[in-house]
C-alpha cells in the first residue's frame, strides 16, 4: 500500500494481499480459493500481462470487491 499509494510506484504485485487475491480467485478462477505458494505463482504468471502497470490493475480488482460504487 506504502508503494503503491505514497511513492506511486507504477508496477507493484501485493501478492500477499488478501483483497487482491479474492478479487483475482472472483474474476479469473471462477471463485476457487487461491492458497499457498501455487496459488500466488499462478497470480504472478498472469500478472505478467499487466506490466508495467501491475499497480493499476492491482487497484482495479480492489475496487471490483467494493459493493458500492465510488463517485468522485
């Protein structure tokens, strides 16, 4: 969060993040629990596609758990 939201670094993959990997086990395999070091290796692999901008996607599937919407 400190990389992504203070120092604005672009290509960041929390794959120790809970949020992000619920919202990656939603919206990529069809609700199955991503758990152990399998798990986060099969994030990464398809995170690779998301480079450079890891970061932004990263806040996408955050903001995709959010049951309301967020005016601006």
């Amino acid at each position: 969060m400190f990389l992504i939201f203070n120092l604005l670094r672009p290509n960041v993959l929390p794959l120790d993040d809970l949020g992000l990997l619920k919202a990656v086990s939603l919206h990529y395999f069809d609700g199955a629990p991503i758990t152990g070091r399998d798990g986060r290796a099969q994030v990464a692999a398809l995170a690779v596609a998301w480079e450079p901008w890891r970061s932004v996607a990263t806040w996408y599937l955050w903001r995709s758990l959010d049951p309301v919407p967020v005016e601006y």
